[in-house]
C-alpha cells in the first residue's frame, strides 16, 4: 500500500509538472485563452498564465519530494477543484476545442479534461494522510524548488509589458516605397486608409507568429468593443489557408486582401507579423507579435 502511494503522489506531481511545461512551450496561446474568457485585461491575464505554470511546477515538486506536504496537498486539491469548474463552465457555455491544459502540444477536450481532474482528485484523496519527508537541507531545497516554479515562466519567458522595456524600439524597418507601390498598384484600387485610424496587419496564412498575432488583435478588438472596420490584413497565401487563418484567428470581421508573397515579403523585409499603425494614410509606427500591446490597440482604434 505505501509503494502503491508513492506511485500515486509521484505520479500526480510529475503530472502537473509536465502539464506546466507543456503550457510553457504554448505560452502565447495559453495568455489568449486566459484573455478570452474576458475577465481581466491582457496584462494580467499574462501574469495569471505565468502564475497558473508556476504554482503547477511548486505543487509538482513539493508532492514528489513530500515538503510542506499538508499545504501542498490542500492547494493541489483546491487547484483541481477550480480548474474542473471551469471546464464545467467551458463545455456547458463554450464550443472550445482544447482546454489548453496540455498546451497545444498535447490537444485535449474540455470534457476529456474533465474527467482527468475528476480520477486526479479521487486519487488525490487516496494519498491525504501522507506526513512530511524529513531530510537535511529541507530549506534550501524549498528555496530551489521556489526559483525552478519562478524563474521559467516569468524570466526565461517574460511577459511582453517586461520585454518591451528592454528592446530599443518597437518601431521596425519597414519598407515606406514597396508599400506606397503596393497601394498605387491597380489591384488596390478602392482601398484606403485615409480617412482616420487604422491597424494594417501584413502576415502569411502559414505563420505559426502571424496566427498567434492575428487572435491577439481578434481578442483585444473583441473584448474592447472595438471598431472592426479599422483592422486590415494584408495577406499572402492560398485561399484555403487564408479561410483557415481567418477561422483560427476568429478573424472574419476584418478586412483581407491578398496580396503576392514578394510584395508581403518586401514590405516587411520578411518579418512576419508586423502591424502597421496608421493615421489618414500615413503610417506612424509598426509593431511585430510582442510591441502590439493592448493598450496600443485601444488607444489607437478608440
């Protein structure tokens, strides 16, 4: 019965510890599901992702090697019990596709999810009277067990708010000529950006960043009740990938039009995303997937 425990207590911290590290590795799309649910903004719903991975990580660990085991225990519970609410919530209200628990390596349903937290929690109740593993050095190894929950999610990924305080600019060398080409070119006849403000977002279908981009902007514009009319995408690729961008990136309010690949790469010089901010025409700046902050869309489209 103590070996079968064991395997047990060691089991669910593991698990929780790759399901940690698997959001990591989707990180951007773990804040946009976090931000669709429309409850804070998108800076705190990056803090919350941040979060949610590190305190799987310190619950992880201090399961496995059975330190400050009670409060580890009633959190992991408590954690289990939340999140299975909320998938409630989620398949009852939503038709979401994956929970993003797994990340988006690992694509699970929210009632698959379910029943996972459900056989967690029952297993969970099977190892509660497990005491403390008494050892020397049972500080430091909290200390370290703190720093690997903390320093993954927040330092080695930081948030964009964070990381736009340390790069130069969030301007990009776009290219002013092949955009002003690109507009006097017959194919563009009736499109204009002269009168007030708009988000011209030049992107590839079949970019991993675009796509991240492209739900970004749906999110904000859509949380924030903001105009749609004011989004173009300007757009490379073939039809069918175009339709599955503006599906997956829920994207069908907005303006797209086709432009060639060597037009798109030119314009950016092959930087991908990259959003152009603009006022009667003229562009004032540019931002790629990380400088497109919220605040920007807001201020700029409200």
């Amino acid at each position: 019965m103590n070996i079968l425990k064991t395997i047990i207590r060691i089991g669910i911290g593991a698990f929780f510890i790759v399901s940690a590290v698997l959001k990591l590795l989707s990180l951007a799309n773990f804040e946009l599901y976090i931000y669709s649910f429309n409850i804070v903004n998108f800076t705190l719903s990056c803090f919350a992702a941040r979060a949610i991975i590190a305190a799987e990580i310190l619950l992880g660990l201090l399961l496995i090697a059975k330190m400050k085991y009670k409060a580890a225990w009633w959190l992991t519970l408590l954690m289990l019990i939340g999140f299975s609410l909320l998938l409630v919530y989620v398949i009852l209200f939503r038709n979401d596709n994956n929970c993003h628990c797994m990340g988006d390596i690992v694509e699970i349903k929210p009632s698959l999810s379910l029943i996972k937290n459900l056989v967690a929690i029952a297993l969970m109740l099977c190892v509660r009277k497990e005491e403390d593993y008494r050892f020397r050095g049972r500080i430091v190894a909290l200390v370290i067990a703190f720093l690997a929950a903390i320093v993954p999610p927040f330092i080695l990924f930081p948030m964009d708010n964070i990381y736009n305080m340390f790069s130069k600019s969030d301007n990009l060398n776009y290219n002013e000529p092949e955009f002003n080409a690109l507009m006097a070119d017959s194919t563009m006849q009736g499109v204009s950006f002269d009168d007030g403000n708009y988000i011209v977002g030049v992107v590839s279908s079949g970019c991993e960043f675009c796509h991240t981009g492209g739900l970004k902007l749906s999110e904000i514009v859509s949380n924030n009740q903001l105009d749609s009319n004011r989004v173009v995408y300007l757009i490379w690729g073939d039809s069918t990938s175009i339709c599955q961008f503006q599906t997956e990136t829920k994207s069908n309010s907005f303006r797209f039009i086709p432009i060639s690949p060597i037009q798109a790469i030119h314009i950016v010089n092959g930087q991908f995303p990259t959003f152009l901010i603009m006022h009667d025409g003229v562009v004032q700046s540019t931002a790629d997937l990380r400088h497109l902050t919220e605040k920007k869309v807001i201020s700029h489209l409200q």
